[in-house]
C-alpha cells in the first residue's frame, strides 16, 4: 500500500466525474495523475503557478522515467499546457506506449502548432498510430492536413485496384479513415479528390466516400453556396448504393432547391413508390417553403396511404401554416387506426369548441383514440372550450363527466371551481374521484374550507379519505403553511375535532411547510389516543420538518402501540437521511444511536440498521456488533458491520468489528465483500481520512505564497476549537467525504472552480501514551499543517511531480487528543491533500484514534 493510496479532496460538493474518469493513471505515481484541478482553464489560473507546473512536466518527459508518469504528465499538460510544451509533445509520437496520451494533449490545444505538429507525425506514421493521427486530425478539422492526405490517398489507391483482388486490412482501414478525415476537412483540395474517389474505390469504401461528400455538400448549404452544395447531392444520389445515404443527398437537394422546384419533387415523390424519394419527401414535408404548400397538401393528404398520411399530418402541424379543421375531420372516419388517432391529436391544436363534444365521446370509450382524445381536450384552446366542458358536467352520462372533470383539471380552468365543488358529492364513485382529482388542481385558497367540509360530511372513511387527498393535493399546489387563513376551519378541526376526522385531517399536515404544521404533528404524537398517534406518524412520513425527530425517536422507544414504534422508526430514519436534510451529521448519529437502544421489535432493528449501513462512526460500528446475537439480524448486522468498517477512522476498532463477523456464515458473494472490506481497512490504516472541511474561501489578487503566509479566520479559531466543551466542532464547518482509495475519489467542490482562495481541515488524533511520532504530507500547491497549535510543516509553493516519497514532518503527540489544522492555498478546486501518521521509523502506532468530532467531555 503506498501512500497516495489516500488522497483527500478538498473544497465542496458533488465528486467529480472529470478526476474520477483518469483514475488509471493516479496508481505508481505520486499524485501525478491527479494534479488536474477539475473544470480549469490555463488562463484562469496565475501564469506564475502553471509556468512552474508545466516546467516539472516537461522534467517528467525528458526524465526517461516509468511510462504512467509520463503518461499523466501529459494528461495534466493536455489541460494548462502552452505553446511551449507542442514540441516534447510531438516528440512522444512515434512512441507507441505514450502516443495515445501525447495525441490526446496535442488535438485539444487551440494553436496552429499543434495542427502541424500532428501533420509532421502523420507522414512517418503506420498502423494503429498513422489512425489514430487521422482521427485527431478530423477532430481539429485541420485544413493543413488536406495536401498530405492527398499524397497518402495516391499511395493508397494501387492496393484498392482490384475489388476482387487481396486486399489488404491496414490499407482498407486506412484509407476509410483518410476518407472520413477528408469530410471534416474545408480546402481546395478535397472536394476534387471525394469526387475523383467516389468513381474509383471499392464497393465496399463507397459509403464512407459518399459519408464525406454529404458532409462537404451540407457544409456548403449551410454557408450558402447552394449552387455547389446541389452539384454534390446530386453527385451522391445518383451514385450512391445505400438508401440512407441517397435519401440523405435527395434531402440536401430539396433544402437547397428553387421552393417551386423543390414543392413539384415532394408532391411526386409523396404519392409514388416506398424508397429514399419518399424518405427525404417525408421528412422534408415541414420545412417546404412554396406559397401554394398549403394547397397541395390539402389536395395529396387525403389520398395518400395511411402511413403517409399519419407522417404529412405530423409534419403539417409542425409548420407555421396549419392545416384547416375541416382537413382533420375528413380523417376522423379513416378505417386506419392510427390515421384516426393523429386526427384526434390534431384537432387538439385545429379544434373549435364545437369538437369538444365529440372529443368527451372518444375519451369516454375505452379505444385507440380515448388517450389523444384526452390529450386534445387539455391542449385545445379555441373560445369557449371552458364553458362547454363545464356543460358537460351535467351530461347524462356517467364517463362523460368524468372526463369533463379530469379535462377541466389538467386545463387549470379555476372557473369550474364552484360548478366542481356542487359535483363533490356525486353517487358516482368514478365522478366523485374525478371531480376530486380537478377539484385539487383548480380550487383557489378561499374555497378549501368547503373540502374540509366535504371531508368532515363524509359518510363513510373511504370517501372521507377521498376529500383529504383533494385537500392535501390542493394545499401542496398552493403551497399554503398551516397558519395560512385559508386553513382556519383546517386548524380547528385538526386540533380539536372529533377523532374519526381529526385522524383524516392530520394527512394535511405532513405536507405544509411552517413551525405551524410541525407543532399540529408534535402535539398529535403525545395524544392519548393510539389512532391519531398513527395518523401523526404517518403524516410525519412525509413531513418536511426535521425538528419533528425528537418526538419520532421517543414514539420509537417508548410508544404502547407496536404499530406507532415501527412506523415512527420508519419516519425518523427517513427524516434525517433523506435528500437534502437539514439534521446536523452529529444530530444524525445520535439520533440513529437512541432509536438502536429503544429498537424492541426486529422490523424496527431492520430499519435502523439499513440507515447504520451508511455511517461511517466508530460508535454506530459498536451499536450493530450489539445485535450479532440476534439470530433474525445476524447476518444482516454483519453485512452493515462489512460496509461500515471501512469508512470508520480508527482502523483497529474496524479490524476487530471484522474480526467479530468473520464466523458469521453467508454466502460467496458475502465473503467477497468481507474480504474486500478487510483489505480497505488494512490500506487505511494510518492514513486520516475523517476530516471536518470548512470549504473554498475565495481570495483575490494572492498568489500561492501569500495565500498560505495570511492569516484567516480558521487560523485564529483554532486554540477555541481546542479548549472547547461539548463537541469539538466549528459552526459552519461540516464533514468531507474521503473516497476509500485514490482509484475513486470523492471530489469536494465550491461554486468557483477557478477561484483563488484557502480551504481548511481539521480532525482529532488520539494516542494512549505521549509519544514522537512523524507525519507524511502529500500537497499539489501550498499547505500548512499544525498540531496542537504548533505549526509542524509547511510549504509555500507547489509540490515537485512526481516525488519517490511524501514530505515528512517530526511531531509531538500528547497523550490523549491532539488537534490537527490543515491550510490549503487553492489556485482551484478540487485541491487535494493526503496526510499519514506513523511512529518515527514509519511503522504503524498501535491504538491510533481518529474522530473529528470527539466529544472533549
């Protein structure tokens, strides 16, 4: 295990999938593969910093050393190397270990140097690296390369005579990749070249002539040469021998033709035989700009075939001219399926009100057209589609109301609100569901006391719950607190109501946001009786307040009613580990602790250990070895026990957990993952990887060197920190997540990725005995460290590539707990820093303890 095994990323946020996609490259070399500050540009960062970087690269390259160094000097200089750096680049080319990686550095750099510099290499190249060249070039569109590709086309073409002929491999491979180089590619001489190829090659380089010709022909109908543009379509589609390539080359020739010319082709092809003609017609049908396009539309569209039919009214409707209603309705009595389901979908844009009718009709029947008949009725907006949809509500068939309701919802028609209300108590129960349903997206704030009346009306529980969900629904679109006015008769009945609607009516609450709702719920769960105990846990399973887990954790260890512990376990787990959650790391541990120790049934004990399985404390590794004895959660305490032991810092308390599990009987999988876990364990012993972060502060117009002498708030913070009663944690510091090894590391980001700036750590290291001992620091740019308030090492510049060995630092560890303070200077983020500590000979110290938020009581 060697020292960079562990690299802690430093700044704040998401992990960083750019680092994460080169972790190859990090394993042998000393944080050379990982110097990449993710999201930079050169000329973000002081050229003063980069200057000196691009110095030690250039000293790896000519070094002569191992091939993964050389390898991520040139994956760092493909992200801040200059024009400087082009020539020992270039001469990695010819290099068949490092071309690759050279390659990749030169065909991203903006400069014409680097075009040449792969040019220059083309011409003594071959096999894979003579492809890969022609790749890059491609990628650069480096219009250089044209004369040469010229050459080695000549060169190319007497191994290509003879169809029938040996031919061999490199020289069809190649000369596909000249081709596909040469349509990327804009000079003088690569058109004349593709046109003299298209009537020379093989069969079987024929398509990816004709690839480049349509590339070359539609960049010049994008520049507007659309007399060559046409020369070169015409040349494809009469020569070409797959249908995509000759429906592609008729398109090119529609978009680019006279708008009469280009009509008179669609309107043939649109009514002849299936090939490409009819392909590109199709899919040009939209885009026809000929004055009389509406009327020959209008004549072809009811004689087409029904396929065509549905592919010309599609794009009909994509075009600013619209087909008339009466073009749509002729369609609505095809025999064709689809044909009718596009009508009906059309009619939603077309449509007069005097469709909606015939829509309800077609959405009330269970058929083909019943979801687009739907979909029209929400998407037309014609006059008074409101007003006959709320006719509709007095139909005299029961479907047809429904879908009156569920259109007059998803439209948002808040008129229908009143006429909806009157319908809320329908015998239907399909009605009454649905007007429920629209009720919850039309009703305003002043009309919710009449869903709460509906509910307390209600005669029976199932419909009782059916105006709770509409009143629930409503409240979250409106986005209302519980001390909302429009609540008022809400409140009332919810705090003091009778049970049966006091138990309904507390579902509300686990949706409104405010001190207002958590105190209904809080109140709920030391009631009496059990029932509005349930529906207030139950409530609480959706509730966004996060003050309400003390009470969820009391409900969960003490409650009389089995069924109120379990699901106040659920709720609390889900409250404090959920997206976005506002409870305190600490709060979270603790509160995880508690629900353990009151945990009396074994589905409360499942539960807390599916969220034990996401710690990373010592103390929430001690809380799942204490149900190994439970027959029903042995196994699965011992799968939590695997992947928590090797997030825990202190390594030794892991081993023995791992220890305590290995007689555990499982399956082959299980065994991989604690053997796999006792391997993590071993290669992070020593190395401190629990870290409490403060994130990137941003500074400007410092550089490294300044950066890491000023004096900031974290600084002066430290000898507080240390003195400090209860837990040992600054305000606003939180922790940092530290990936398991380098290969995959958790990069921890700010808002400003090329911000100038600091970031600090800090963490507790616990020893038994006062002892010497030394750490081992690894750094990109500058860094201070120091323990126990006494600056231990330091470094103002940043860190020579690729060192044999980390810098070492002899320190004094008092027994008990030391304090450790990290500084970083950041020229960007994701700094990175790694920090190992040992006795003075490097060996591992017995009975190391790490917790940055060792309680100091």
């Amino acid at each position: 295990m060697t020292f960079l095994s562990w690299v802690v990323p430093f700044g704040r946020g998401a992990g960083s999938p750019r680092l994460q996609g080169r972790t190859a490259l990090i394993r042998g070399v000393w944080f050379a593969g990982v110097v990449g500050l993710a999201g930079m540009r050169a000329a973000e960062v002081p050229a003063v910093v980069w200057d000196d970087e691009e110095e030690r690269l250039l000293d790896v390259l000519a070094a002569g050393g191992g091939v993964a160094a050389r390898e991520a000097a040139c994956v760092r200089l493909q992200r801040i190397g200059s024009e400087r750096v082009i020539p020992a680049l270039a001469a990695l080319l010819s290099d068949p270990s490092l071309a690759h990686a050279a390659r990749a550095a030169l065909e991203s750099m903006p400069v014409p140097a680097a075009g040449k510099a792969l040019v220059a290499a083309l011409r003594t190249s071959s096999g894979d690296a003579r492809l890969g060249l022609l790749a890059s070039l491609a990628v650069r569109r480096e219009p250089e390369a044209a004369p040469l590709l010229a050459e080695l086309w000549a060169e190319l073409k007497p191994g290509l005579a003879r169809e029938g002929g040996a031919v061999s491999p490199e020289v069809v491979a190649t000369a596909a990749a000249v081709f596909q180089t040469l349509g990327e590619l804009e000079h003088p001489v690569v058109v004349p070249l593709l046109e003299e190829a298209w009537g020379t090659v093989p069969a079987s380089l024929r398509p990816r002539v004709a690839d480049a010709l349509l590339q070359q022909a539609q960049r010049r109908a994008q520049d507007g040469r659309k007399s060559e543009a046409q020369r070169l379509f015409v040349r494809v589609r009469d020569g070409a021998t797959v249908r995509a390539h000759r429906a592609a080359a008729i398109e090119g020739w529609i978009r680019t033709s006279p708008p009469a010319e280009a009509l008179a082709f669609w309107e043939g092809a649109i009514a002849g035989p299936a090939g490409p003609e009819l392909d590109a017609a199709l899919r040009t049908t939209a885009e026809l700009t000929a004055p009389q396009t509406g009327r020959v539309l209008r004549a072809r569209l009811p004689v087409l075939a029904p396929e065509r039919q549905v592919a010309v009214l599609d794009a009909w409707l994509r075009r600013a001219e619209w087909p008339d209603r009466k073009d749509v309705l002729g369609l609505l009595a095809s025999p064709d399926e689809e044909v009718r389901r596009g009508a009906v979908a059309a009619l939603g844009r077309v449509g007069e009100a005097g469709d909606v009718e015939r829509l309800l009709a077609l959405a009330a029947t269970a058929g083909p057209e019943q979801k687009a008949a739907r979909q029209a009725l929400v998407d037309l907006r014609a006059r008074r589609v409101s007003a006959r949809l709320i006719d509709a509500l007095q139909a005299s068939s029961a479907e047809v109301r429904v879908e009156s309701a569920r259109a007059l919802g998803e439209r948002g028609e808040r008129s229908a609100a009143r006429h909806l209300l009157a319908m809320a108590e329908a015998a239907e129960p399909a009605v009454r569901v649905a007007v429920l349903r629209a009720l919850s997206l039309v009703v305003e704030p002043r009309q919710l006391d009449e869903l709460v009346r509906l509910a307390q009306q209600a005669p029976d529980e199932g419909r009782r719950g059916e105006a709770v969900r509409a009143l629930t629904l409503a409240c979250e679109r409106l986005q209302l607190t519980a001390d909302d006015p429009a609540l008022r008769r809400w409140r009332q009945e919810v705090m003091a109501g009778p049970t049966t609607w006091r138990v309904a009516l507390l579902a509300v609450a686990g949706v409104l946001p405010g001190d207002a709702a958590a105190a209904v719920l809080r109140s709920a769960l030391e009631e009496a009786d059990p029932a509005v105990r349930r529906a207030a846990v139950r409530a609480a399973m959706r509730s966004p307040h996060e003050g309400l887990w003390s009470g969820l954790v009391k409900a969960a260890g003490a409650d009389s009613d089995e069924e109120v512990r379990e699901q106040a376990t659920r709720a609390a787990v889900r409250l404090a580990s959920r997206e976005g959650t506002r409870v305190a790391d600490r709060d979270r541990r603790e509160m995880l602790r508690n629900l353990a120790r009151g945990a009396s049934s074994v589905a409360q004990k499942r539960t807390v250990l599916a969220a034990l399985a996401g710690a990373r404390g010592a103390e929430d590794l001690a809380l799942i070895l204490g149900w190994l004895d439970e027959r029903e959660l042995r196994l699965e305490a011992a799968s939590a026990v695997v992947k928590v032991a090797p997030r825990v810092g202190d390594a030794e308390r892991a081993r023995q957990a791992l220890a305590a599990v290995a007689t555990v009987e499982g399956d082959d999988e299980w065994r991989r993952e604690l053997a796999a876990a006792h391997k993590a364990v071993d290669a992070r012993a020593g190395h401190v990887t629990s870290w409490l972060g403060t994130g990137h502060l941003r500074v400007t117009g410092r550089g490294v060197a300044e950066l890491i002498e000023a004096k900031f708030g974290p600084e002066t913070l430290s000898r507080e920190l240390r003195t400090a009663t209860g837990r040992a944690r600054l305000g606003t510091w939180a922790p940092m997540s530290v990936g398991l090894e380098a290969r995959n590391p958790m990069v921890l980001r700010s808002d400003a990725p090329a911000a100038l700036g600091v970031a600090y750590a800090c963490t507790w290291v616990q020893v038994p005995v006062a002892q010497p001992a030394q750490l081992e620091v690894g750094h990109e740019y500058g860094i201070r460290v120091w323990v126990n308030d006494r600056e231990v090492f330091r470094a103002n510049t940043a860190a020579r590539l690729p060192p044999r060995s980390p810098a070492t630092a002899p320190v004094e560890l008092q027994a008990g707990w030391n304090l450790v303070l990290v500084k970083l200077a950041q020229p960007g983020k994701p700094a990175l820093f790694a920090l190992k500590i040992t006795d003075r000979s490097g060996a591992r110290i017995p009975d190391l303890v790490v917790n940055p938020e060792v309680d100091l009581e």
